[in-house]
C-alpha cells in the first residue's frame, strides 16, 4: 500500500504531536521533516526536500473524523 510506512509513523507520532493539533505534517518513511501552520507551505517543502519521491503531507488531528463514501446512489441516468 501507498505511504503505508509514513501512515504507521504518523500513528506511532501522534502522542508527540498532539501539541500540534490542527497544523499539517510532512512525513517521508520514519521521519517526521517538519510541521507547518499551511497544507501548502507542507507540500512545497515536500517537493523541495524529496522531489518526486513520495511523502504524506496530513493535518494533525488526535480524533479523526470518518469518511463515507458510498455507491449507493439514488440517480437515473437518462443517457
């Protein structure tokens, strides 16, 4: 899976980042490279950093909110 490695270190940092709490971090494998106030300011220094190497650019928050995302849609297509 994609970033799994960065997701697991986002998990295993989330007790020391939690005075961060709104503010978005760049994780690149095991390594927490920065927090930042802007998903922009973020994402630049990712590319600055690791081109086009992945990394994950992820607002801090100690109680995620769920997604739902369904097929189950009530729609006629008239095509």
């Amino acid at each position: 899976m994609a970033l799994e490695k960065e997701l697991e270190t986002y998990r295993n940092k989330l007790p020391e980042l939690k005075a961060e709490e709104g503010k978005f971090v760049l994780i690149k494998g095991d390594e927490v490279a920065g927090i930042y106030v802007a998903y922009e300011d973020a994402l630049k220094e990712g590319y600055r950093r690791f081109g086009l190497d992945s990394f994950l650019v992820k607002q801090i928050q100690l109680n995620e909110q769920a997604q739902l995302i369904t097929r189950l849609l009530n729609v006629v297509c008239h095509t």
